[in-house]
C-alpha cells in the first residue's frame, strides 16, 4: 500500500497531528506526552506570537486509512536573517519503522522548502528554542521530560539513509543534589555579590515577579541565548504570551533572580517540579479528569525530581561568577525541600560555560540530541 502525504487543513486533522505520536509510543515507558492543549496553543497560527515572523504547514502521512508519521515544515524568518541562512526547519516529526514513510515526510518538507527559496533544511526544531529540538541519539531507556523529544533509534538511521549530516549535538545531565549546600559556593557569592554589586532579589508573589521581573527575564534571555545555534530574538508578542502562560506557573522556591545595584537582572535560574509521570498519567490531557494527575506536582512541597528549565546571565557578567551566586542561592532550598535529583535541559555540546557551572555536582551525562542538516539542490 502506497504511502500519501495530507496537508492538515482541518481541526480534526490537527488533533490527529497533535496525537499521532502518543499513539505511536503507546506502551512505552520512557515516552513522555506533549500536553495537548499546549500544543493547540503552539500549532495555532492565530494564538502563537511566533507567527508574527514564521510560516508553517503541518503534514500526515497515511497507508491506507491508518496515520503512519507526521511533520511540519517551517520556515522561521528571524532566525533566518540573524544567522544569514535560507534554511526551511523540520519539525514535530515522527513515523513508523518504514523507509517510504519517512522518505515522503521529508521530501515534502524539502519541497515545501524549495517552493519558498530556501536552500538547506535543518532539525528537528520548533519555531523558536522554546519549543522541544532534537532528536534523541543516546538515553532511549530513560524517561523522557516535558521539555524534550522522545524518539526511537531507527529514527536517526532513516535520517542518515536519506543524506542528513550532524549539525550540532546537546547533552543532558542528571545531577544528585548534595546533602549539605558547598562552602566554596557560599564563599564565591559572597565575593562576586561584593565585588559588582549584586544581590539575590527576593520575590514572595508571582503577581510582583511578572510585573516587575517578567519583561526583564525574558529580554535577558534573549541576550544571553543570543550566540546559540539557530536562536532567533523573542519578539514583544512572545514575551507577553510566554509572561501570561507560563510565569503564573513558577514555584517561587524553584526560580533565583540576581539583580544589581539599580536591580536591574543580570542573572535568572529557573527551575519545575518533573511533570513527566502526570503526563504519563493523564495521557496528556488535562480534560475531562487528566488534570487530577497535575495536583501532586503542581502542589507538591516535597518534590523528588526537578527539571533544570534554563540559566541565563548577561554576557557581560558571564564566567563571573554570577552562576555561583544563582546555584547557592537555589541548592539550600532543593536541599531543604528533600530533592533527589535534578534533570538538566538540553545544553549544547560546545557550551563549556555552562557545563562548567555543574562541576561541583555528582552527575551523570545520560542522554544526547542531534539537529541535522541537509543542501537542498
């Protein structure tokens, strides 16, 4: 039976884009689910301010009446100008065991590509470095995060087959949080606070840290994430989303803001309670009865496990020591909130800033992700 390749141009065709790959991986232990009505969220050409500067198709592909894979194809114009490439992104991919299937998916990404002037093709990678990029090469027998792609191995291998090489690799770790915080932390945030004037801002409302901090912390990334591969500015209509959808969300124990004289940020650490097994759980659905899955995490004092969302610094106080002031400031209250452990997000393989900043923790480099890349003649 042949394979066909469908433009999703209907509600039920997004939901079934949106879900092909919980099906996929129904069973499976270590496949984590996309919350489904995020992903409404982020798939919706009116709701998402990343529209303001991509263009996306999402594509199915069908044996039959059965759903084998799916795919977007997008083209991020930003990203595009700021690193002087034509390059068409693949993303939200996912297929069978089958070479015709993934054969189709991406020569219909490619032509997509092609029709539009572009003259490579790269991924997978969302929209902008807030949606889960990657494909996972190492760590298939560990549970995946919500942040990140889950994927069987044979996907690499289909991608190799049809000509796409490494561009860029991320790491991700697992640290054991220590039984007592480090004195050599406390004593370098001491110097380095001393030294330029910084201070750990203390916020006890979520109301007071998106009012005053939100704008500010994510005009902070931007600057910090600026040098990274494929990174494209987050636009005002994304600060403003990002601020309404995510920042009413924060543990206020779980994020460290280091700010200066002027309190103006120089450094944030952000990070969640795991929401992988309520994922699991709920199917990724918090409607009609998911949501019940979502009270343990989402009001847990006591959490095992945390996912490590992000640490940005302004480049000019990086490798300063202003890591040392966010660790100390966030280790004592891990350490008090009985924290086992800790699951880093995905860090370029060639960020040694970063990866320098976890020497002190006992960790384990347990899964590995890929962007690849291919001309398009």
């Amino acid at each position: 039976m042949s394979v066909e390749i469908v433009k999703v141009t209907t509600k039920k065709q997004l939901k079934s884009f949106i879900r092909f790959n919980c099906e996929l991986y129904k069973g499976n232990p270590y496949f984590v689910p996309d919350l489904y009505e995020d992903m409404l969220a982020t798939l919706d050409k009116e709701k998402n301010a990343a529209f303001e500067f991509c263009e996306a198709d999402y594509f199915l592909a069908y044996k039959g009446d059965e759903i084998v894979g799916r795919v977007a194809a997008i083209i991020n114009k930003k990203a595009n100008e700021k690193w002087n490439v034509s390059a068409v992104r693949f993303g939200w991919i996912d297929f069978i065991d089958d070479e015709e299937v993934s054969t189709k998916l991406l020569d219909t990404v490619e032509a997509w590509g092609r029709e539009r002037g572009m003259h490579e093709v790269q991924g997978p990678l969302g929209f902008t470095d807030f949606d889960p990029e990657g494909l996972l090469i190492d760590g298939f027998d560990r549970v995946s995060t919500m942040a990140t792609i889950y994927n069987y191995p044979y996907y690499g291998q289909h991608l190799e087959r049809l000509g796409y090489e490494k561009d860029v690799d991320w790491v991700e770790y697992l640290f054991k949080v220590p039984e007592k915080n480090w004195d050599k932390a406390e004593r370098l945030s001491v110097l380095v606070a001393k030294r330029y004037k910084l201070h750990v801002v203390k916020c006890d409302s979520r109301r007071v840290l998106a009012k005053k901090y939100g704008k500010a912390l994510f005009e902070l990334v931007n600057e910090a994430y600026s040098p990274l591969y494929g990174y494209s500015p987050l636009s005002e209509g994304q600060i403003k989303q990002f601020i309404n959808s995510y920042l009413p969300l924060i543990d206020l124990r779980l994020i460290s803001l280091v700010a200066d004289a002027e309190d103006n940020l120089v450094g944030i650490g952000v990070s969640l309670t795991s929401y992988a097994t309520a994922l699991q759980k709920s199917g990724g659905r918090l409607f009609p009865f998911g949501w019940i899955h979502f009270l343990k995490p989402l009001f847990d004092r006591r959490p095992k496990r945390l996912d490590f969302l992000l640490m940005a610094v302004k480049p000019e106080y990086q490798s300063k020591g202003v890591n040392a002031m966010i660790i100390n400031d966030l280790l004592p209250r891990y350490i008090e909130m009985g924290v086992v452990d800790i699951e880093s997000n995905p860090e370029l393989e060639t960020n040694t800033k970063i990866q320098s900043q976890w020497e002190m923790f006992d960790k384990e480099q347990h899964k590995r992700r890929r962007a690849y890349k291919k001309e398009l003649r």
